[in-house]
C-alpha cells in the first residue's frame, strides 16, 4: 500500500490504471490498495473532467490521523526522502 500512496503524492491527480502501472502493480491491487486509503480518508478521488468515466486519485484535503504516524510532523509524505531507501545494499 505504501507504494500506491507515495505515488498518489508524487503524481496527484493519477487514473488508477497509471498508479497500477508505475507502481507495477495489477489494477485490481492498485484499486484495493487505493479503497483502504480512501476508507481511512488519507486519498479521494474525482471524475476526470476530459472523461467522466475515469476516477482520478489525489491526497485527501485534510490528512488522515494515519498519516502522522507515518511521516514527520508537518510532512505530506508517507515516505522519507531519504536516498538510504535506494542505496541499500541487499
């Protein structure tokens, strides 16, 4: 889930099928992932204005209580910026 929600912060306004795809997840996890974020109000989603068949994903207006606990105070993100994510060794 924390892959679907880093990419709903780096990349608002997202249809489902392309947070499936960047995150190289099949859409039918993407959307369960992206329904548990909405349940706990941490995403919503709008009708795309060009298609109104198409639900874009964003951050939610208020964050959820949630989010806190993940990320530091005052901070959006759910993960740290930090490039030791990355250079780890495995």
């Amino acid at each position: 889930m924390l892959i679907v929600a880093s990419d709903i912060a780096a990349r608002p306004d997202s249809a489902v099928g392309e947070i499936a795809g960047r995150a190289g997840l099949p859409q039918s996890q993407a959307s369960v992932a992206i329904a548990r974020l909405k349940e706990t109000r941490s995403v919503q989603t709008v009708p795309d204005a060009d298609d109104r068949r198409r639900a874009l994903v964003r951050l939610a207006a208020e964050v959820s209580e949630r989010v806190p606990r993940s990320a530091p105070p005052g901070s959006r993100t759910l993960l740290p910026r930090s490039s030791a994510l990355t250079s780890r060794r495995v």
